[in-house]
C-alpha cells in the first residue's frame, strides 16, 4: 500500500525572497537529499504572503510503500545509529500511526518523539508493552499536561517517570497539582499517587501542605496500616496546627482526635465556585423543638473554595442548616440539612457534659458534684503561668 503524507512543514525566512529560497534548498539538500533516497519524496515550496517579503513555507511528502519504508527506517537505526533526525522522527512516527513499528523504531520514538499529548500517550503504552525505556517520554508528557493543566489518565505515566532520574520541579509540582484537583474538585486519583506521596515523606522531601492533606483524606477512608500511623499523626497534628481543617479528619481513630481538640467537634463543609461568598445560616435544636431563630454567620474559606464551620453538639442537640452562596448577580441558596452528634464516650470534659444531658434527678446531681471536684483538683495541679 503507498502512503502520501506530509511529514514535514517549514518556514524559511530572510531579506529577500531570493535568500529565502536558498536557504530552503540548502536546507532540502542537508536534511533530506543527503540522507534519503530522494526519488520517493516530494516536495512543496511556495512563498507565505502573511509572513511578508522573505518568507517561503516547504511542505515534503513521502510516497512508498509504507513495509518498505518501514523497512528503511528500521535498518538505518540500526545501522547508523540514533541521532535526532526531523525527517527520521517524522517518518517513523507516521508509520507508527499506521502500527508499522518494532522495538528499534519505538525505543527512537520514546527518545525524541514530542507532539500532541494524546500522540505521545498512546505511544508510551505500546513502548510499555515492548518494555523499552520510556522515562524522558514519561518526563515530556507530564511536564506537556501540567503547561496546560489538562491532566487525565497520567498516573501510571507519572509512576514510571517517578522510577527514573526525577526533576524535583517537576515531580513536586505534579504531586501538588494533583493533590490540589483531589482535595478541591474531588478528582478520581489512582492509588499510586499516594504511595509515591508517603515515600517521599520517608526520603525526607519537603512536602507541600496540599500533598499532607491528600493523604490525609485518602486514608480517611481506607484501613491504615500501622506503619503510615506515626506519619498521618503527625500530618493531622501539623495541619491542626495551621488552622486548615476538613471534615475527613473526623474519620480518624478517637485518640487521634483528642490530641488535636477534634473530639468533641462537629464540621460542616461547602465547596463553592471561585470567586463566591458564602454564608451559612443554622440553629441548634434541643430534641424535636423547631421554634429556634436562624442564626447567620459569613464564612472564610478554610483551603481555596472550600468553606468548614465548627460547632459543639451535645447528646440532646441537632443541628439544621443551609448555605447561601453569592457569585457576582447570582445567589444560590441549598436545601435545609439535618444532623445529628456521633455518640461519644463517656470520658474527657466534653464526655462527661455530654453523659449528663441523659442523667435525671439524683443521679445528674451526683455526677455534676463529681464533676466540679475533679475541674476543681484539675486546675489546683494544673496551673497556667
């Protein structure tokens, strides 16, 4: 079968139209007639009027049979070596669309191949399959998604690259970009993202503080091991500490929470368009009594566009809420909401007032003398300065 294609486009400019056309030839003569059998190519050149006087484009086209051509490409690799030819690389790839390639064309593509991020991805899964080495291919396509902040699918790619000689850029800014579109948008993200994320911490790296909070939220919902408990500790303690919360760290084990002041806390959280106000408007009910007041309190976002708002509940109290989001003319206002306090221990300040909102008569009235004895002997050996 003969293939027609355009594998290369040029443009050769200079003072006058003359020197551009010289230029062009010489270039034809270097590039391509030298090294290639000329009597199946073709070529196309004409003057670019946009571009102003000095200005000529050349287009080259190949006609051969494509197993033929294939064949020439594949014997020169491996007889000349492999240096970065345009025309070459061209070639090659134009064939590869059409599935004419083999381990020598394929390991030349991943090494100099650059184009259209869907072109360069589906090339890196077949050189996968051939187990040919992929890691400045892998280094291309990532750092092509991130320039243009389309990323889909790249995980697997990001992991092979991760293998090799990493750019620590470019490997920290795709840890943190995609952290940021799993913690904000709520983007799917293979697992291994977060295995790479945890060897960073154990190599020691610097860790974007987006990165330590999507560990934290994927592992709010998976079994832990024991070995990632001292780290995920440490991230909830650090990120407490900077006063970013969400929601998701209630998950986490009771002592765990206690060591942050979480406990005894409620969170609601919103995630809000950019640029948007938020308020969030809520009572506080004592059993099934509706005849409380809204109260309305404007919120800061806590990361981006996410919005958290704390309450302490106790046993015998629900909470009802909505939010009110403010988008420039537009206001969008959600449905009412219902929630009811998780059941806590007995133990700890908030444990004991909590157990005493079920207690009656005599038995309430023990428990808060003993209460007032022990906050009493707390403050007399515990003494701020």
């Amino acid at each position: 079968m003969l293939i027609a294609e355009k594998i290369i486009s040029k443009q050769f400019k200079a003072k006058t139209m003359k020197q551009a056309y010289l230029e062009c030839c010489k270039w034809i003569s270097t590039n391509i007639v030298a090294k290639n059998n000329s009597k199946n190519i073709s070529y196309n050149i004409k003057k670019n009027e946009s571009s102003g006087i000095g200005c000529v484009e050349l287009e080259v086209y190949v006609m051969a049979d494509e197993k033929e051509v294939f064949k020439m490409c594949s014997m020169r690799l491996r007889e000349e070596g492999t240096e970065e030819d345009d025309f070459l690389l061209a070639l090659c790839f134009e064939l590869f669309l059409k599935d004419q390639y083999d381990k020598q064309t394929l390991s030349y593509l991943a090494e100099y191949y650059c184009g259209s991020t869907r072109n360069m991805k589906k090339l890196w899964h077949v050189a996968r399959d051939y187990d040919i080495t992929t890691y400045k291919l892998s280094e291309r396509i990532i750092t092509q998604m991130l320039f243009s902040e389309t990323m889909f699918g790249e995980e697997e790619i990001f992991a092979d690259y991760y293998e090799g000689r990493t750019y620590f850029r470019l490997k920290r800014a795709y840890l943190a970009y995609v952290s940021r579109e799993y913690v904000v948008n709520g983007r799917q993200v293979k697992g291994c993202i977060f295995v790479i994320i945890a060897n960073e911490y154990r190599k020691e790296e610097d860790l974007p503080d987006i990165c330590k909070i999507a560990l934290l939220k994927y592992y709010s919902s998976r079994e832990v091991h024991q070995e990632l408990e001292p780290m995920l500790r440490e991230f909830l303690r650090e990120m407490c500490e900077k006063q970013l919360y969400f929601s998701f760290y209630l998950k986490y084990p009771e002592n765990w929470l206690r060591e942050v002041q979480l406990y005894d806390k409620t969170m609601i959280e919103y995630h809000a368009k950019p640029g948007s106000k938020v308020a969030i408007s809520y009572q506080i009910r004592k059993g099934e009594s509706d005849n409380m007041n809204y109260q309305e309190e404007i919120l800061l976002p806590a990361y981006e566009d996410t919005y958290i708002k704390n309450f302490i509940l106790f046993g015998d109290e629900s909470l009802r809420y909505y939010f009110t989001e403010t988008n420039k003319d537009k206001v969008t206002v959600t449905e009412k909401s219902d929630y009811k306090p998780r059941e806590v221990r007995p133990i700890g300040k908030f444990g004991r007032l909590n157990d005493m909102t079920s207690l009656k008569n005599e038995a309430l009235a023990i428990a808060m003398k003993e209460f007032a004895t022990e906050k009493q002997l707390a403050e007399d050996i515990f003494v701020a300065y």
